[in-house]
C-alpha cells in the first residue's frame, strides 16, 4: 500500500509524508503516523500543523489518525462530537 499526505499553501499542493507498507492496519499507519509527529515536535514546530484532515473512507485511515494525532479513539470521538450536537439543539 502506499500512503501519501499533502498540504495546500497558497494553491500550491506540497507533498509532506509518504508511507509504503505491506499492511492496511491502524497499528502500521498509527506507528508511521506518530514518527511523523514526533519529528515536527523534535524539529520544533508547533503541532497540530493541519487544521483538518481528508481521507477516503477507510477505517484503518480514520482510527490510524484518531489515533496517532488526537489521541483518542473514533467511538470516543464520535460519542463527544454527539453530545456537543445534541446539547446545541436543547438550547
């Protein structure tokens, strides 16, 4: 498989991660995901660098990210992100 991340500055697409592994899990993608992180943070830089993230949709993608860079899991997520949606609609 191979797995590439880009970034858009001022309508310039910039490649910035690339990743060719025999596996499509969570733990291969999250281990790649979490080096990356920490060479931003050992590099200085401030983290998180993106603002968002687009992804097919693929659970090994989605948990891997959930993972790696918010440090929760996507039921976890899911389940805060539904209280948030829910309380806005009471008031």
């Amino acid at each position: 498989m191979y797995y590439a991340g880009v970034i858009n500055i001022d309508g310039e697409i910039l490649p910035t991660l690339e990743l060719i592994s025999c596996n499509h899990d969570a733990t291969s993608i999250s281990s790649f995901l979490l080096q990356f992180k920490h060479f931003v943070l050992s590099s200085e830089k401030p983290w998180p660098l993106f603002r968002g993230v687009v992804t097919a949709f693929s659970l090994a993608l989605i948990n891997s990210i959930m993972l790696a860079w918010n440090t929760c899991s996507l039921e976890y997520y899911l389940m805060v992100m539904y209280e948030v949606i829910y309380e806005k609609e009471l008031a």
